[in-house]
C-alpha cells in the first residue's frame, strides 16, 4: 500500500505524529510517498484535495484529534478513496470508536488492517461530521478550550475550563422532533452521535460507527446541580443510571428547535447555534481498521 501522511499543526500531538507515523509506517512495509504538516482548517483542505488527485492510488492518512477528522470527512464521504485515521488530538473519540488509540495501532490498521466503510452525519444539509454534535453546555465548553489549554492540559482541559460555565449556565426549553415522534424537554444539554464514544466512554450499548443509526441523549434538568451529575456521569459513563434521562437511536432526521437559541459544537469544534437538523448519512466514508476489530464495529 501506499500512503500520503497529512498532520494538524493545531491537534495536540499533531506534530508528534507527523514525526512517528512515516516513520512507523515504513518499518510495516508500507510506502510514504508525501508528508503534510497543516495550520488551520484551509490548509488542510487544501492539502487533502491536492493529495486525493495528485496520489489517486494511495491510503490518506489523516493525524488529528477529532475536530481534525471532522473536517476531513467532507473530502470522503460517497468517494472511493479510504482514509486512515491517526489519533493525534484530545478525546480521539471517532478513531477509538474504530479501535485505534496509539500511533501504533493507526499504522497497524493501515498496513496489516482490513477496509470497511462507516456511518458519519450531516447537520443542516451543509457539513459533516464524524462522531457527535453536543447542543448546549457541553458547546459553550467547547469554544473555551482553545488549543493552546487543550495542547497543555489534555482532556481535562474541558474540566478545566468547564466548571465556572456549568454553574452559571441556565437551562433551556427544546422541542425535538424525528420521524414519527416529539419530545420536549427542559434540558441543559444534548448529544447527537454516529459514533460509539462521547470522549473516553461509550454514549450507549447499541451506539456504533456501523449502527446505522443517530443515538440521542438528553437529560431533564433545572439547576446547577443537575448539570454537574450529568456532566460528571457522562465522564464516567454512568448516564444511564441518571434519572431523567432521555436516551434512544433512530436511522431517521432529528430536527432540533430551542427555546432560546443555543451553541451547537461538532466532535468539540464550534459550529453555530440552534435550530439545527441532523441527519444519519450511512457507510458513507472507506476507513481501515484493525484486524481485530473489523467486523465489531456495530457494538
């Protein structure tokens, strides 16, 4: 196989992996025929379209942490080119869910894994995404922690920068809206996956890239309390032991009104605020995987 290596200068280790993966490539056999290091979301379009035509038989790997991947996803999806992702950022979240969490184990997929497609979304029929939308709270985090504190502080950089807005934040009303179904609700966040995992856990047992489904969490809440047991359990994957939850999967459009509008962040990159549609678009993007993993993807 041959493999063109594009990297995020603004991912944590995205400098790091630039570094590692040619290199750990190489000694799997495989030949790097290009190294792109990227600042900011128009290099890297820029430098994964020149790539896609000029190195037409060739795996694009792509070294980012899930805003990477993210905004990668629009150059894959329905196109017969695959991608190889590298964990190289905060959460990982889309590269754990297909079971990858080291440089290593990404050139392994890569050089010795097998090639399956995956789900990804599309919010609002203009952008796509890889692994969840969070509306809310969890967004307003999300636009605090700039690069530099997550490039310092790792995945507590949401903690970090989280506590004070979780406090302050006033719940909202939302109505929610998909194919034969409404709820409303008085929330304070919600997440909308492809995925299996929302930061280091899974949102749900069904939750999968292969599911071909959206899985929907939200929470019934009123004060600062409720906020910080929500907040702390989805950390720790205990959400659905909470009371109040709302929490189901569906293969149609979730249509999302607030009543108040509300941030709106893609795989923990800002994106706009409410009302927004989010839609399932199914083994849309060509990915390898590891061998172990290949066909436990829907779990």
């Amino acid at each position: 196989m041959n493999a063109v290596v594009i990297a995020s200068a603004r991912s944590r280790r995205g400098k790091a992996a630039l570094e590692a993966v040619p290199a750990l490539l190489r000694e799997r056999r495989v030949d790097v025929i290009d190294t792109v290091l990227t600042d900011g979301r128009k290099e890297l379009d820029r430098a994964i379209e020149r790539c896609l035509h000029a190195h037409r038989d060739s795996c694009i790997v792509v070294c980012g942490g899930d805003g990477t991947l993210s905004k990668a996803m629009r150059h894959f999806v329905r196109r017969d080119r695959i991608l190889g992702a590298v964990p190289a950022g905060t959460g990982n979240s889309f590269a754990r869910g297909l079971g990858i969490e080291s440089f290593e184990q990404a050139a392994d997929a890569i050089a010795f894994g097998k090639e399956t497609s995956v789900d990804v979304a599309c919010i609002d029929k203009k952008r796509y995404f890889s692994n969840f939308a969070s509306i809310g709270i969890d967004a307003t985090i999300a636009s605090k922690a700039s690069a530099p504190v997550k490039k310092a502080l790792g995945q507590i950089a949401y903690g970090a920068v989280g506590l004070l807005p979780v406090l302050r934040y006033r719940p909202f009303r939302t109505k929610i809206r998909w194919k034969g179904h409404t709820l409303e609700a008085q929330t304070a966040q919600i997440i909308v996956a492809c995925g299996r995992y929302y930061g280091v856990q899974p949102i749900s047992e069904d939750a999968g890239s292969r599911s071909g489904q959206l899985t929907v969490f939200l929470r019934d809440a009123s004060s600062g309390l409720d906020m910080v047991q929500t907040y702390l359990a989805l950390v720790t994957g205990k959400q659905t032991s909470l009371r109040g939850v709302h929490l189901w999967s569906t293969p149609h459009a979730v249509k999302i009104r607030t009543k108040r509008k509300v941030a709106v962040a893609l795989d923990g990159s800002p994106y706009g605020r409410t009302p927004v549609r989010i839609e399932l678009v199914p083994r849309a993007v060509r990915v390898m995987v590891p061998d172990t993993v290949a066909v436990d993807l829907a779990s």
